[in-house]
C-alpha cells in the first residue's frame, strides 16, 4: 500500500471520528449541534432505541472530556457514543447539553427470552 493511500485513509478515519467535544482556552465547548434534550424521546424519559437495541437511562449526566467517548451510531441526529478504546460494553452516551460537554449514559436493556 502507497504511503498516498495509507494517508487518505488516516484522514477519513480521522473525519469520522469528529470530535463532539473541544477545549477552547480554559474552557470545555461542546462541539454537537443536536443534542438529546431537543428530543421528545429524551424529554419524556423513554428508552432510546438504536436499531433493534433498546436503552435506559443510566444514573445522571456526566461531564467527560474530548478524548473519553468516540462516536458509534446516532438516534436521528443526535450521536450516540462509546467510551474511547474499548469495545462495545453495553453502556451508550447522548449529549444532553448545549454549553457543557455533559452526557447521558444509557444501558441495555436485555431481552427476556420468551416462555412456550
């Protein structure tokens, strides 16, 4: 592989990864345009569903920095986070502020298995 080609996919990979958080002076900005509190779903206390998974909120809000979370999938606009560096643990994370970079964890709800 070129080295031309190992760059442009450097800069794709870095491209989706887009940072939801960022520092500007002394300050933590989030960087998110949709955030989960302009949702009816997050509002009303509902499950957040992501495909076929179902979610529930998860203790309180966190504040957590730009490099804890990396971006996953998303619930219509809003994009919904894993923690940084590790695989999909069961635990998922919507911004739930426009001026602190605060967010929602949200666990799986597991799936009963049907009785016969």
């Amino acid at each position: 592989m070129s080295l031309a080609m190992i760059a442009l996919a450097l800069a794709a990979q870095a491209a989706d990864q887009q940072s939801y958080c960022e520092l500007r002076g002394d300050k933590l900005v989030p960087t998110v345009q949709v955030t989960a509190t302009d949702q009816d779903w997050y509002a009303d206390g509902q499950e957040l569903v992501v495909g076929k998974k179902r979610y529930v909120k998860y203790g309180f809000p966190q504040i957590l920095g730009p490099d804890d979370l990396q971006n996953w999938k998303a619930k219509g606009a809003v994009p919904v986070l894993i923690k940084s560096g590790s695989s999909y643990d069961g635990i998922v994370y919507v911004p739930s502020s426009k001026t602190l970079c605060e967010f929602q964890p949200y666990r799986l709800v597991e799936s009963t298995p049907k009785k016969r």
